[in-house]
C-alpha cells in the first residue's frame, strides 16, 4: 500500500513507525513544521541538535534506520488531490484545518481511498475512520457464558430466581439475557428463550415473566 501521513506530531511518529516495522510499500509524510523544544519533550526520536530542522527530514531518516525497504518520500506544501489520489491509505493527525480536512475525506470517499483523522489530547484522544463504503466490517464474537446453579424459583409476577449462598451474580447486570437449561418441575424454561433479568442482590433477580400458573420448580 502507498500512505499519506499529513502533520507529524508525536502521535503521527508513532503511526509511522508501525507502519514502516509493518512493512508498507511506500509513504508519503507531508509537514512543514520545524523541530521545536515541545518536540523534544514529547517525541523520543528527536535530539537536541534536531531543533530547528524540518521535522519531516528527520523523521525520514529515523524510519529509513528502521525499516530501510521502505519508500519514503517527503512533502512540506499541502498535496494537491492529484497527489492524494495516489494514495491508498491518507492519515491526518492532529490537524486542526477543517475545511482542508472535509475536503480530502469527501475526496478519499470519491476514489474509495481510505481516510483516517486521528487526534491526540495527552491521555484523551480520538479517531475517525472512513474506510468507503465497500468496507465490512464485521462485530460477531462468540458471546461470554457462564453457567450459573439456582435454587429456586418463585410463582409470582415477576418470577424471582435465586441463587445458593455461596453464588454471587458479579457477571450479571440489570437487563442482560439468559437462558434456562435442564429445568426441573417448571418446564415451561425449558424454551431455550433468552429472557432479561433486574438484579434485586447479590443472590437474587427477578425475570420478565409471569410464573403464577407456571407448575412447581423442584430442582
């Protein structure tokens, strides 16, 4: 992939370098910002005798160290959409341009290239992610079970469930969904429905149902 990396803050260092020990095939790094003494205090790769000189030349030279069969190519006037289109992957960091970034991302989502503006506050950061919108992404994950024994559970509405002493619902939150198994006496749980819970403590919740008719639990 070829990558556009816009602004060199820290942050995008940081980005740089994982994508030259990644292997890329070519990025383009774009800043015309000199090395200044906040650099020097918040970014490793500088040196004392860096400061004054173009950040992008040395970044260049850091990362060449790195990973030498990378291509990397240096800009300090903003690119053209010509350049950007180039370009697979264009990442901003910390740029503060609105309007300069609202028309590269309606530009990246034109040509299917993918756009990233990531932000950096100290601790606090955020990130924004267009990747067009050919792109699926895919959020399916095996769900947590536990197995939880009970003791009983009560004709009423609702039905409350509970729970040996020695059993404690640290897992559970008010409205998550279970499932009732190998019910004994109330066979109507053995549906394999989800249904939610409300916690009321430690050992006891009730559930969305109305079990005054239900037949007796025994185990």
């Amino acid at each position: 992939h070829n990558v556009l990396l816009c602004n060199l803050s820290t942050l995008a260092f940081q980005i740089c370098r994982n994508l030259v020990l990644s292997g890329v095939k070519k990025i383009s790094l774009v800043d015309s910002q000199t090395v200044s003494k906040l650099d020097l205090l918040s970014n490793l790769f500088y040196k004392n005798c860096d400061e004054g000189k173009l950040r992008v030349e040395i970044c260049k030279k850091e990362m060449n160290i790195l990973n030498p069969h990378v291509i990397i190519s240096t800009m300090t006037d903003f690119p053209h959409l010509e350049t950007i289109a180039q370009h697979q992957i264009v990442i901003f960091c910390n740029y503060d341009d609105v309007q300069n970034l609202l028309k590269v991302s309606d530009f990246c989502h034109s040509r299917n290239i993918a756009f990233i503006n990531s932000v950096s506050y100290g601790v606090f950061g955020s990130v924004f992610c267009d990747f067009n919108d050919n792109f699926n992404f895919d959020d399916s994950f095996e769900e947590y079970k536990v197995n939880y024994p009970i003791c009983s559970i009560s004709k009423g509405n609702p039905g409350i469930v509970t729970l040996p002493d020695n059993q404690k619902l640290p897992d559970l939150r008010n409205d998550s969904s279970i499932i009732f198994s190998n019910i004994s006496g109330m066979k109507e749980f053995n549906d394999n429905i989800p249904r939610q819970i409300k916690i009321l403590s430690d050992h006891h919740f009730s559930i969305n149902d109305d079990t005054t008719n239900y037949t007796d639990y025994l185990y």
